[in-house]
C-alpha cells in the first residue's frame, strides 16, 4: 500500500468517525430522553450505549488525526484506546443490569414509546451500512485493530437495536412488562462481550 492510500483510507476513516459522533450524539439524546419518560429500560440503555459508540468513534477520531499528522501509528496510545472503550462497555453492562433487576423487583409496568420505536428502526436501517464501510476501510488499512474495533462497537448497535426493538415490540402487543428487561439483559450480555475482546485486542474481521 502506497502512502497515499494509506492516507486516503485513514481520511475515509475520520470522516466515518465524525459521522458517527454527530449520529450517536443525537440518537443518544432522543433515546434517553424517550426511555426515561416511557420507563423502557432497555431503550435508555440503548441510548447509552449511542454514547458509549461516540466515544469509541471519538477515540478513532482522534487517533485518525494524529495518524494523518504524524504520518504515523502510536500502537502504545492505540492500545490504551481500545481498553478505555472496553471499561465502557462494562459500565453500560452494569447499569442495564442493575437496571433491569430494579425493574422487575419492581413490578413497574412502562409506557408505549412511538418516539423509541422509530429510533430503532432509523438504526437498523442506518448502523449495518456505516458498520460495513468501517469494516472495509479497516481491511484495508491491513487488518487496523482501531478501525476494526470501531466497526465492531457499530455493529453491537445494530444487534441492540434489533433485541430492543424486539423487548419493546413484545411489550406493546403483549402487555408484559418483563421483555423489556430481559431485552436490556441481552443488551449487557452483548457489552460484555465485546468489552472483553476490545479489551484482548480480539476485535478482528468477524
């Protein structure tokens, strides 16, 4: 690869990092807003989780531009990246657990969401497309663990948005309160996963 290329593809890279925070920022926002007045648990931790994927694509942005100034990869500060999105994962597992608990000993009933649903829905549209060119860019860029990663912490979202959709879809044509938690349990499952490979520095091509 040519050292054009490589600067094409980290610019290509930056440029769906900086997309990525002005998108998550502002499904984050709406998400949480719409989770608290509804009481879905599972749809204010996927809005966290948004937050959690700003980060990450923060961290990619940043890291992306000192590549393109330096001409270089800090593979030191690249790595303590990865393990500072990894612990964030893990935060977001907690409180969804704790959460979700909280709610079923409880016994709270949440309100219907229209606002939540159609978030989701825009994210399962919107997350798989922005996933696949992380993923390509970060193929070609030789396998890059930081684009690869970021990738990864996107396509957790569209899975969250799917088991979310799903815990509060239940909910609004059954009635029972417990899909919504138990959603919000698959939620952290899936965190802690991926914390734990961000973590080894496992995030490859999968």
């Amino acid at each position: 690869m040519t050292t054009n290329e490589s600067e094409q593809l980290n610019r290509r890279g930056l440029r769906l990092a900086q997309f990525t925070v002005l998108y998550n920022l502002a499904e984050g926002a709406v998400a949480v807003t719409a989770g608290l007045m509804a009481g879905l648990v599972s749809v204010v931790g996927f809005g966290l989780d948004s937050g959690i994927e700003s980060l990450s694509a923060i961290l990619v942005w940043s890291r992306l531009a000192a590549r393109l100034r330096n001409g270089e990869t800090d593979l030191r500060r690249e790595r303590r990246a990865l393990r500072t999105i990894a612990v964030t994962f893990f935060l977001l597992a907690t409180y969804v657990t704790v959460e979700g608990i909280r709610s079923l000993a409880g016994g709270e009933d949440p309100d219907s969401s229209p606002v939540g649903i159609g978030l989701l829905v825009a994210s399962i549209v919107v997350m798989p497309v922005l996933a696949a060119a992380k993923q390509r860019v970060g193929i070609a860029l030789g396998g890059d663990p930081l684009m690869l990663a970021d990738a990864a912490e996107t396509r957790i979202c569209v899975l969250l948005s799917i088991s979310t959709l799903l815990g509060v879809g239940l909910f609004q044509l059954t009635g029972a309160a417990w899909f919504d938690p138990v959603a919000g349990f698959v939620i952290a499952a899936l965190a802690i996963r991926e914390g734990r490979e961000a973590w080894e520095g496992e995030l490859a091509d999968h």
